[in-house]
C-alpha cells in the first residue's frame, strides 16, 4: 500500500484535476482545516453518512469507483431530502493493512466524479488505519435560500407524494447475496440516484412542507416524518411505486411485493408532504425533471397510527419495518 501521505496527495491533485471550485473555498485540500466563507442570505445544511464493509457493502459487490459513487450519492440524497444544493465534502477512511492503494484511489474518484457532477468538492479529509472493516465517512456541506430548507413536518390532509421508485435497491442486495453480479437491480444498489434534481424542481415551488429520503425503508421513514410532525397517514397499496422488475423478483421468491417494497431500503426516493392544492403542481414538477412521482396517501390527525388499504378498501395497521443499526436486522 501506498502511504499514508501519498494517497493525500493523491486525491489532492484528482480534486484539482476535477476542476469543480466551489465559491466560498478560502483553503480546500492541504491544510489543518478547511476555511469556507459564507454568506448572509444562505443557510448551510449539514450531513454525515458512513459505508461500512460487511454492513453496507461487500468488496466482492462493487468496484471501487461505485463504491466511491455511492458514499457520496447517499450524503447527497440527505442534501436533497433538505431541499438543498451540494457544495463542500470532508472524507475520511479508516483503511485495512491489506487494502491495495489501487482499490482506494478508485473509491477517491468514485467521490470526485460523483460530487464534481452535482457541482460540490472535496475540501479534506482524514486516513486512519484499522484492525477492523474498511470504514468510507463523508460529511457533506450544502446550502439553501435562508429559511427554505425542507424540514421533517407535515399536517394531516396534506398528500404524501413520493418521488422515485421503491424495491430496487434491496432486491439488488439480495441477488449479489446470491452470488449474481450484474443487472438493473442490483444497479439500482450499486448506483443510488439522490434526487438533487427533484430538489431543484421544488426549490422554489413553496410547495413542499415536509420531507425525508428514503434510506431504511418506506415503513420507518415515513413513520420518522409522522412522528416529528406528530401525525398518523394512510397509505393506499394501489399507488406504491413498485420498481422495474420488483414484482419477479418477489414473485420468484414467493415474497409479497407489497411488503418488500412497505419495508427495504437504500432507494433514496424522496417522501414529501404536499398540501392537496399544490399536489398536481409538485407531480408535474417532478415528472418535468424525469422521475417517477406517485401520490400514495395523505397523513392524518390520528397520531401513532399508521394504516394501509388493500385493493378492496380493507385497512390494516403498518409499523416501522426497515433497517435498524442497533438490532442489525430488518424489523
């Protein structure tokens, strides 16, 4: 492996090479700390995620620029979930002694074109070594119009709009378990979209009240908003955006695809509370930009519940299904 010093430099001069220099960088890459100069009429929104190996990925899964891509896309998608735009990163690794340079300085260009391509750079950084897994951390910066980022609130009545599609991504997982290596879903694992462009589209609609992505799961998500808003929803089956190829894959495995889609994860769809006047201005928006948008049911004043309807009108109680870090399983 290479040291500790030449991989820096490394990922300095990729950066450079990049050629994406956000506003605002007094000093980027090289220094103790970065300096950012901000302004008055911005609010930044701040987020951190981590990939973890053996519990968000497998090296035998992906090629080191995906798993680069995807450490950014899943801090970008937390950007658009606050109805924000990219512009800085901080990146650290805690690496394994075994871990051949080549494999890093691919994740390091997974990170650059992934985050050059949304207009955001790497301003530092971090490189630590470890007994334990390969460790990829990202805190990302962005910034939104003062007193205009997307919260986690809504009000009952209003429409529960979910931008993007559900099922993907976890069947995906489920097929590299099995040992398969490529195809459109396990695409949809190994290339996570963040729908920064149904931020853009929204931005500066006033539309959205509330939103969340969709990391852990349909289910607890939605349930994480509802509670933050102190409200109940219901959620009509009929109108679950099921992905491309979801169906089969459950069908194959006698998997009930409602289920699959209430409760996997890491679509990184959107879930957006939308007053009902504004419902068919914001489905329009987001079909404008090219993503699939599906009004699945509206939340309620019936805080701490949680309904489904069948087909046939029948309602049943749902509860938080998806991944949970502490329990390391799905509910």
């Amino acid at each position: 492996m290479k040291s500790e010093f030449d991989l820096i430099n490394a990922f300095a001069r990729r950066i450079r090479r990049a050629g994406a220099r956000q506003p605002g960088v007094v000093v980027g890459v090289g220094d103790d700390a970065a300096v950012l100069r901000v302004n008055a009429r911005e609010d930044l929104v701040v987020t951190t995620d981590a990939l973890v190996e053996g519990v968000h990925f497998e090296r035998r899964w992906l090629y080191g620029v995906n798993l680069g891509r995807r450490l950014a896309a899943v801090n970008l998608s937390d950007i658009a979930a606050m109805g924000a735009s990219p512009r800085f990163a901080v990146v650290s690794f805690a690496i394994p002694s075994a871990t051949p340079a080549s494999f890093l300085e691919d994740i390091e260009r997974g990170i650059v074109l992934e985050l050059s391509h949304h207009g955001a750079q790497v301003v530092g950084g971090n490189i630590t070594s470890t007994r334990g897994p390969l460790v990829c951390d990202m805190t990302l910066i962005g910034a939104c119009a003062r007193g205009r980022a997307w919260r986690r609130t809504a009000r009952a009545g209003d429409a529960i709009v979910v931008a993007g599609e559900l099922g993907a991504a976890a069947a995906g997982v489920a097929l590299l378990r099995a040992g398969r290596k490529s195809g459109t879903l396990i695409s949809a694992y190994a290339r996570p979209v963040a729908r920064l462009d149904v931020a853009r589209a929204l931005a500066k609609t006033r539309a959205v009240r509330g939103a969340i992505d969709v990391s852990d799961g349909l289910s607890s998500d939605l349930i994480h908003l509802c509670e933050a808003a102190g409200t109940g929803c219901e959620v009509h089956v009929r109108a679950l955006p099921v992905a491309r190829g979801v169906r089969a894959f459950c069908r194959t495995r006698s998997v009930d695809p409602i289920d699959w889609v209430l409760h996997s994860g890491e679509d990184y769809a959107l879930i957006l509370a939308v007053p009902p006047r504004q419902v068919e201005e914001t489905c329009r928006a987001i079909r404008a930009a090219g993503v699939h948008a599906a009004v699945i049911g509206r939340f309620t004043r019936a805080r701490d519940s949680y309904r489904l309807i069948d087909m046939s009108g029948k309602e049943r109680a749902f509860r938080a299904g998806g991944w949970d870090h502490l329990r390391k399983v799905r509910r």
